[in-house]
C-alpha cells in the first residue's frame, strides 16, 4: 500500500444525530487488504461495546432526519476544552 492517503476528521465527540448517543472518534483506521477508511470511535454511554468501526463514507453520509438532509454524525464541543 503505497500513495496512502488518509481522510481526515477531527479527533472528539460525535454525536449521532437518529440515536443522540454519543461518541468519541478516535482516528481514522486504514483496512489492511482493501486500504479502505475505517472510523474508529469508542461509546460514550454503558455498553458493552469497548469500540465501533464505521466505514468513513458512512460515518460523513448525509442522512434523512424528519425530512432533511443531516450529517449522520455531527461534532460536539468537548466538555475537557
């Protein structure tokens, strides 16, 4: 895997706009095989589940919420600065 170009996103909270459960995104993951983009984020509420992976096409999607065209997540100040 050369010419690797990693997508960004800015590291903090998301939150996720159907839900309302929050997230904090960690990086971006890169698969080992297809070289696809992975969000990495870990919940912010009980669960479970230590860590999430999304695809980063799904992650960025604009979703129909009510009606309109949303971001499926959407950033949220940090509480910590």
């Amino acid at each position: 895997m050369t010419n690797l170009s990693v997508t960004s996103l800015e590291k903090g909270t998301y939150c996720h706009l159907k839900t309302g459960h929050l997230y904090e995104v960690i990086g971006i993951a890169v698969h080992s095989e297809d070289g696809s983009k992975l969000v990495v984020y870990r919940p912010l509420y009980k669960t479970e589940i230590e860590l999430f992976v999304r695809p980063y096409e799904m992650f960025a999607e604009l979703v129909s919420i009510n009606g309109s065209r949303q971001p499926r997540f959407k950033r949220v100040q940090d509480s910590h600065g």
